[in-house]
C-alpha cells in the first residue's frame, strides 16, 4: 500500500467533490474531509468514499490547511492536498504512484501541471503548475499569504507529468463567480498594501527561475513596481495575446476579459481607495490590518 493520503477541504460542495472523490477511488488508501458547516449534500457525498471526516470553522484557506496538518490524525509520510473542485487525471495518477514506488532522496515535493476550466472549457494561461504531494514532515504553510495559500517545503521539488484539473461547477453561475472574486479583490487589495509599506514579507526569496512558488514571488514582486491601471492591460495583453488566450474562443475572451482586466482593474481601484483613505487620515495600516481579519 502506498504511504500517502489525500486531505480535501469541502463547504456546500455537493455539484463539486463527487468528481473530486471519484478520481481518487480504487487507488488512494487514505482520504480526509475537512469541511467547515456544509448544510448541503456534501457530507453524505463523502461518506460513500470515506468515514474520515473533520469539521473545523473556515477563516481563510491557508489557516485551514495549517489546522488539517497540525490536526488530523495523518500517520502517512506524503500527503496530496486538494480542493473540492480538484479532479486528479489518469496521467496524473500514474505519476504519483510512480514517484511513490521509488521515492528520490532530497525530494520532499512534486508540482502537477494545474488546468483552469471556465464554464467547462481549459483555459490558457492561468497558474502553470501547482504542489500536488508532499512529505508531510518537510512541509509547513506559509504565513505570510493572506489571500493565495503556499506550503513551504524543505527541501528540492520536482515537476510530475500529468495534470490537475480545476473546474468548479459553481462557477457555471457568472453571478457567483463575479461575488466571488469581488471578496478576492478586496482580500488582494489590502494585502498589497500592507506589503508595500513593509507589514508582511515574503518567507520565500523571489526567483524567476526558481520553483514555481519562487517564481510566481518574482513576478508579484515586479507586478507591485507597476503603475496601477495599465498593469492590467499589460497583463490582459499578455493573457489574451502572447499566451495565446485567443484561441480559448468566446468562452475564452470572456474568462480572459473577466479574470486578467476587470478583477485586475478592481483591484486596483480598490488599492487606490485604500490609498486615499491612508493619505487623508480615514483610516490607519493597523485598522486596516485588522478589517482584513475581520471583515471577510
């Protein structure tokens, strides 16, 4: 029996984690379930595939996942973190029970490539690659995320064949999607702030040729340098133009339009409220510190 076990966290996720918990059927010996108060058919969902299943209150998704490390009663020596709308892909399987017959030494973790789909279509463009198993006992959470959530891993990484697919049938809804990364802005919008005036650091050394955590560190740290307003057309640009987003179709300029321009133009625009409101006196980096503690 391969030594590892997948840990899936779970809210009102019944159109999701029935496809999520199916790819790991028949070949994944330990699944966990950390749900926070799902009152929809999510929990008995789980429990045709699993019996171990955890409640804790969701704050955000790194301090959710550092409570199910520090928490659950894992006894495995690897561990595949997911999502609820995360699908495992036979190539992707095949991989992961490779590298665990034979494990290599120095390598404490593996990054999948990661695929978006919008409205049931893969998308170009978005989050190239993401850790999809670790060495529970070489890994830790980040705390200096408060919107993305990273694990920090102790020592070197490799890249697996195969892929992650991301495709969260809530999301069919434009109302939810648009709600949603309305709340990210926000989230996103104070934690640049409270970056640039030297409240938060990176626990990783940005590098652009780095792992892929390191890297994307990199670019966010450039992505702050820039003027607000035309980086999103820069980055739109990027998307749609030079990583080939075009080709997405329609269904594609929307996501493109959507995802990289106008959540990155409100972002921005919600910076620039911040801004003012710190100029003017309003409001002061602790208070806002603490709105983002509170308020989401």
């Amino acid at each position: 029996m391969h030594n590892f076990s997948a840990v899936i966290l779970t809210y009102n996720e019944e159109t999701n984690i029935e496809s999520c918990l199916h790819s790991l059927s028949g070949w994944c010996p330990e699944i966990f379930i950390v749900d926070s108060g799902s009152t929809d058919q999510t929990l008995a969902i789980c429990r045709r595939y699993t019996e171990r299943i955890y409640n804790h209150p969701y704050t955000d998704h790194a301090s959710q996942w550092d409570w199910a490390l520090k928490n659950l009663p894992l006894t495995t020596e690897w561990v595949m973190p997911l999502d609820a709308d995360h699908v495992v892909t036979e190539p992707l399987r095949k991989e992961i029970l490779r590298v665990l017959e034979n494990p290599q030494p120095g390598i404490d973790g593996y990054y999948a490539q990661h695929r978006y789909f919008f409205w049931g279509a893969p998308m170009r463009g978005f989050k190239p690659y993401t850790l999809c198993l670790f060495r529970r006992l070489k890994t830790r959470l980040d705390p200096s995320e408060l919107v993305d959530f990273r694990f920090l891993v102790n020592g070197k990484t490799a890249k697996l064949r195969g892929a992650l697919h991301e495709d969260n049938q809530k999301e069919r809804s434009l109302d939810f999607w648009i709600d949603k990364h309305q709340r990210f802005a926000s989230r996103i919008a104070i934690e640049e702030v409270l970056r640039t005036h030297g409240l938060i650091q990176w626990s990783l050394k940005p590098r652009l040729f780095g792992n892929p955590d390191e890297s994307i560190l990199w670019i966010k740290s450039r992505w702050y340098a820039l003027p607000l307003y035309l980086r999103p057309c820069l980055y739109f640009f990027y998307r749609y133009f030079l990583r080939l987003g075009f080709l997405d179709g329609k269904v594609g300029f929307l996501y493109h339009f959507l995802q990289a321009l106008w959540f990155r133009l409100l972002i921005d625009a919600k910076i620039m409220e911040l801004r003012g409101r710190l100029r003017r006196g309003d409001v002061s980096l602790e208070e806002i510190r603490l709105s983002f503690q509170h308020k989401f």
